[in-house]
C-alpha cells in the first residue's frame, strides 16, 4: 500500500512532509496534459511534498501550490539540466513586464518571492474550477 492511498484524504489537498539528505525542497506530482483525469485518480495527484528544509523557506509551499493550480516555473529546463529563461514576450503572457515582477514571483527560485501575477492569479482560479472542482474550494 502506497503512502498516498494510506493517508491521502480524496477532497483535500494533501500535504506530505518528509526529511532528506538532498536539496529538493518540495514537488507537486502533476500532468502536463489530462487535467480532467485529476478527479478520476483524486486522491492520488491532491498531493504536495514538502521536505522538512523547504518548510524553513517561505515559499517552497506557495510555489507547490502554483505548481498544484497547473502554474509552470516563468523559465523552463533544457534536456542538459539548463535553465532556459523566457524571453520579455513569453513572461509578458504569464503577467510579468520587469525584472522586479520576475524576481518576486511565486514561481521563481528567487529568496525574495512574494507574490503572483494577476494573470497567474486567473489561471490558478480557472483551473480550480475546471478541474480540481471536485476539491472542497
Ligand atoms: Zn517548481
């Protein structure tokens, strides 16, 4: 029996906290496509892990979240482990128009998050609705 069937409660967003010796702060196991088989397979994607370092870090849960709400990270990762950044055009269409607005994102890897973007807002609220409505909101 799998932890997640063990404890996992269908209708909430479970939230798991587990200790390790790497630096994974925290994941939120998710599809890139085949949102709606959210609620077929609920309760085994409403979870959210958080190692015990990324508890310390004030943003590792919110960013899990975004993550959890469909958000994507405002850079993306190469088939190297590279970071690829978005260009002004891309991070304009998820609501960022500054280094500043870039810095403080949620979905950045910044130590001085703060906020989302009203469009990240939006799309964390839609998909809510769409799919995750089966979810006690
Ligand atoms: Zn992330």
């Amino acid at each position: 029996m799998s932890i997640i069937s063990k404890y996992a409660n269908q209708g909430s967003i479970n939230v798991f906290i587990f200790k390790t010796e790497s630096n994974l702060l925290g994941f939120a196991p998710g599809f890139t496509s085949g949102w709606q088989d959210y609620k077929i397979l609920s309760p085994f994607y409403d979870v959210i892990f958080v190692s015990l370092e990324g508890l310390k870090d004030h943003n590792t849960l919110t960013h899990e979240l975004g993550h959890w709400f469909s958000l994507d990270h405002p850079f993306i990762i190469d088939e190297r482990g590279q970071i690829v950044y978005f260009n002004k055009e891309e991070l304009s269409e998820i609501g960022i128009n500054s280094s500043k607005e870039y810095c403080i994102n949620h979905m950045n890897y910044s130590c001085c998050s703060s906020t989302f973007t009203d469009v990240q807002l939006h799309q964390q609220h839609w998909f809510a609705k769409t799919y995750r409505n089966y979810i006690a909101l």
